[in-house]
C-alpha cells in the first residue's frame, strides 16, 4: 500500500491507497515542535484504527509546505514504515508544464492539487483550495499550469480580525441566517461567510475571463464545503484531490 503524505502549514493530511482506491484518510494538526518519534507513534496509532499496520505500507510520497517537517516526516518513514518516500518537489516528474515565472516557487500541494484535477475533470480548470491560505490554481486548455492567485486564508483573516479589534470574539464559522446580522455574532458570520464568497466568484470571475468561461471550478480544504453551499461557482468539491494527485504523481515516478 502507499501512504501519501500532505504536510501544510496548519493540517497535515494522511491517506493510505491500496491501488488507485483510498483506503483511508486521516488529519491532525501540524507542529514544528514535534519529534519523529511523536509523528511516528502518532501515524501508527491511527492506522491500526483502520486495522492497518506499518507492514502493510510499502511505499510512500510526500508534499511538504513546511521545510523544517520534510525531514522529520523523511525520518518518521525510514524509522517507522521502513521506506523511503518520494519528496515532490523540482525534478520529479508529474506529468505538469508549470507556466510560472520559476515554476519551482509553486508549492508541492499545489502541483499535486493541478495534477488530479486535470486528469479527474479535464482542463480548463481553477482549483481553489480553501486551507491555510486561499489558493487559486489555474489550468488552461493545453493542460499547462498558468499560475493562480494567493488570499489569506478564513482562519487566518478571521484570527486576526478576532485579535485586532477589542470588541470581537471569536465566532463558529457557520451559515448566518441573512446577510444583515441583527448581533454581533451574526454580523460576523455574514462579512467572514459571505465576504469569502464575494471574494471566491470575484476572483474565479475574472480568471475564467482568461481560461474561457467553460472552465471547471474545483473546490477543495478544510474550508470548500462550507463556502460551495453558499455559492453555484463552485463545480465540484473533492476533499481529496491533494492526495490523489500525490499517488499519480507518485505512480509516474516508479522506477
């Protein structure tokens, strides 16, 4: 079986594939702080919920956002699973013809994300991934990767907004009834809720403008199902894209 691996800024997600099938998936929290051994002891724990064990992992791929964790989950692989994973990075075929100024400053999740969408829809198309940050990806017609667009995420711009205004607190990121909040609470809601979907159809708006208005929108992150009920722009929401896109990238690369 293999494990793929996205480690990003505030979840690292883990889903096990036996074939093209994913078997399971599983999320917690990333931190810089933490030791492989932790990572490892962790990673156990949660496969054999699912009734799997490190013997059955044979092979594993990696998208790592943050540079301090990609050795620590090389190591957590090595020590505990017995295998060494193919880091996605420059140099590694994924099949992709990156179209940014240095196609290398485009992020592994990112390249990952472009690739499934691609070969699951077909281009034209924009991933916008809902995660740390909010991320647009853009694929056109000939299959290449155009570029994209790079917002705060929810969580961030909902973080600072909580901290930086004396008054406000922190609020569940749910639907508000209207538009117009008769309390705080709701007020809040409705300019974080539907100001990120303002923000998402502007902004995938004027990039279909460029890819053509035919162009498929994917939603993925923690953040796509919630904002792609508040809107039509969004085609499709597949939470698992980045992972997908990790075992094709990962099967293009066997020797």
């Amino acid at each position: 079986m293999l494990l793929a691996m996205d480690v990003g800024n505030t979840t690292v997600t883990l889903g096990v594939f036996e074939g093209a099938s994913l078997r399971a998936t599983w999320r917690f929290a990333t931190d810089v702080g933490r030791f492989a051994d932790e990572y490892g002891v962790l990673m156990l724990s949660l496969l054999r919920q699912k009734e799997l064990s490190a013997e059955d992992i044979g092979e594993a791929v990696l998208a790592c956002v943050v540079p301090d964790l990609e050795p620590t989950f090389v190591e957590v692989c090595h020590r505990y699973f017995g295998v060494k994973p193919l880091a996605v990075s420059a140099g590694v075929k994924t099949g992709l013809r990156i179209l940014y100024d240095t196609p290398r400053d485009v992020g592994a999740d990112r390249v990952a994300d472009a690739v499934a969408a691609s070969q699951i829809y077909g281009p034209p198309l924009i991933v916008v991934d809902l995660g740390t940050g909010t991320v647009f990806d853009a694929i056109n017609r000939e299959g290449e990767y155009a570029g994209g667009a790079i917002a705060p995420g929810i969580g961030i711009a909902s973080e600072a907004l909580f901290r930086r205004a004396a008054k406000l607190y922190r609020v569940e990121l749910t639907r508000p009834r209207a538009a117009i909040g008769r309390n705080t609470i709701a007020a809040m809601q409705s300019g974080i809720i539907f100001g990120y979907v303002g923000l998402i159809e502007g902004i995938v708006g004027r990039m279909k403008a460029e890819l053509g208005e035919d162009a498929k929108v994917i939603g993925t992150g923690g953040y796509a199902a919630i904002i792609a009920r508040e809107t039509s722009i969004i085609d499709s929401v597949n939470p698992d894209l980045t992972l997908q896109g990790l075992r094709i990238i990962h099967d293009l690369n066997r020797t």
